[in-house]
C-alpha cells in the first residue's frame, strides 16, 4: 500500500471514529474518537500512516492560542506562579529517581532505554535523545505514547467526575465572529513563528515558535481573540489520531512488555501529580484545576487542548509544561552521562 494510501485510510479511520462518537454522544469527538479508531485499527495491524507535516503544522494552532493569551495582565501575575514553578526541577528529579530504575531493574531495559523512557519530555526529543545514546527507539515510542495516551484518556473522567467539568462547551468562538483582519494576524503568527523557530533549530517549534510571534502580537494590542473553535476541533483530530497512528504494527509481545510498563508507570507518574497539585492548591499557589493540568505528565500540546476544553488557566498551564520540558531537554543529555 503507498503512503498516500495509508494515509487516506488513516483519514477515513480516524473521521469515522468522530462520527461513532458523535452518534453516541460521547465526551470530546474530535480527540477521542479519531484516538480510539486509530489505536484499534492499529492494534488490529491494518496499515496507517502519520500526517506528516501537516499533522504538525495543525500544532500550531495550539501555539496560537496560548500566545493569545499572554497579555499585559498576565504578565503581572508572573510573580505569583514563581512559587509552583520551583517545584518543576524537584518534581522532574523525583520522576528520574522513580522512573528510571522503575524501567531498569523491574522491566531491564537497557540503560539508554530506561533512562530516556523515564524522561517526562517532548516525544520527539526524548526519542531522539535515547537513540544517539544507544536505546531502543521502537521501545521508546511506544512508552512515550502510551504515557500521553494514558494521560489524554483519563484526563477528561478526571476532569468531570472530580471538578465537574462540562466537556461539551465549545472551544472557542465561532469563525464568523472573529474579525478577518485577526485571523489573517493568526495565519502569519503560525506560518511565520513555526518556520523561523524551525530555522533556529528551537525545541517544539510548532508550537512555542507561533506562541512566541503571537505573544508580541497580544501584547501589541494586535490581537485579541484566540482561533476560533472550528481550527481548535481540527487541531484536536490531528493530535488524537496521531497518538492512535503511533500504535501502527504494534505486536503481543510488544504489549505484554512495552506497553504495560508505561501504562504503569504513568499511573505512578499520575498519583505524584496529583499529590504535588493538591501541596500547590492546599498552598493557595493556584486552583485546584489548574495544577492538575500543569502537573499533568501528558505532551505540551495535548495539555493545552484539555486546558481549552476545561476552561482553565491556559497559560499557567502552558508555563508549567513549557519549563517541564526546557528542564528535561537541556538537563537529559548531561544527566544521562552521570546516572551511567
């Protein structure tokens, strides 16, 4: 099968798993469906294929959004997220001093393997990362995946059976109303952020690239809305069956091994963010929300979508994740060399 085939698949998969939760009624249609259609496709080996660069490009829509958030008034709130953020470094080395001999004397991953495996970065990265040093890339992906998986799932029945969320609300205002002049601001603050980011060789540059431009923008009094709701639903689709397609050709063996690690040890790496989100809301350093999402250990886009959707701190949330992974790619490579 050729990869326009496979891909085209992959699209007719994922829309019928909007559909399948459309019908039903079903929390969030637009990132779980397309998620859950890829992921039993996947598991039932039928051949899928990523969108490429335009599954990345739609991550600048994220970008975006939180870069309309970023105003003169949250700039002056700064100062008070100083206090969570300092728990971002000891909160990374205590999910090293879990993960990594979790990964190596439980599971015996090699070292390169457990180490990056326990990393709670980018996904790209921390794959990246562990292949230069030798790990296993297959296995890498694989408990990556399943970490933001378990995460984007279980986020949502958190979301509504502990804070009564309403995950139906939509997540933006309609297209129509946004003023042109704005979007064509937002088309350029992607266009041009990601593709310089890109050419600067920045982490993440989908999405910190296009926040970085449209901060300016905000700050400028440029702009004032963020995407509308209809370019949000179509970024959710790309992230859900992107981590669906990850899945693609997985194996028994790879399950029974791979894959039921990560799923447990995101559970652990879940019961340590609740537990630093309830020192941080006890604290009185944030809503009890808004720490779970910025402690969260799912992927910087995916946190960002279930912050829109919940109507929490957007950019609280981002800032938090945004540090989280700064820490993790710039301290990883010099911190693998001590823990050898």
């Amino acid at each position: 099968m050729t990869r326009a085939a496979k891909l085209a698949t992959t699209f007719v998969i994922a829309g019928s798993g909007v559909g399948v939760f459309e019908v039903a009624g079903l929390p969030l249609p637009f990132l779980l469906g397309p998620l859950a259609a890829c992921l039993c496709a996947a598991l039932a080996h039928v051949p899928m294929q990523g969108a490429g660069r335009l599954g990345v490009g739609m991550r600048t829509i994220l970008g975006v959004a939180v870069g309309a958030t970023i105003t003169p008034a949250l700039l002056h709130r700064l100062p008070d997220m100083a206090y969570s953020v300092a728990l971002i470094p000891p909160f990374v080395l205590i999910i090293g001093m879990i993960g990594y001999p979790f990964f190596r004397r439980v599971w015996g991953f090699d070292h390169a393997t457990a180490y990056y495996s326990a990393m709670p970065g980018g996904f790209q990265d921390m794959v990246l990362f562990g292949e230069e040093a030798g790990g296993d890339v297959r296995t890498l992906s694989l408990i990556h995946a399943t970490r933001v998986l378990i995460i984007v799932v279980a986020a949502p029945i958190l979301l509504t059976s502990v804070w009564g969320v309403s995950l139906g609300n939509p997540p933006g205002a309609p297209i129509d109303t946004v003023p042109p002049h704005e979007l064509a601001l937002m088309v350029a603050a992607a266009l041009i952020g990601w593709l310089g980011a890109e050419a600067l060789g920045l982490f993440g540059a989908s999405i910190l690239g296009p926040l970085a431009v449209t901060a300016v923008l905000s700050l400028a009094d440029l702009l004032h809305n963020r995407p509308p709701a209809e370019a949000i639903l179509a970024a959710q689709f790309f992230i859900g069956t992107g981590i669906g397609v990850k899945y693609a050709g997985v194996t028994l063996q790879e399950l029974r091994r791979v894959v039921a690690a990560g799923f447990v040890y995101v559970m652990l790496l879940a019961g340590l963010a609740i537990l630093i989100s309830r020192i941080v809301a006890g604290l009185g350093w944030a809503g009890s929300l808004d720490a779970f999402l910025a402690f969260a250990p799912g992927g910087q886009a995916e946190m960002a979508v279930l912050a829109i959707i919940a109507g929490a701190d957007l950019a609280y949330v981002v800032t938090h994740h945004l540090v989280r992974i700064i820490i993790v790619i710039t301290g990883a490579p010099i911190a693998a060399r001590f823990t050898r």
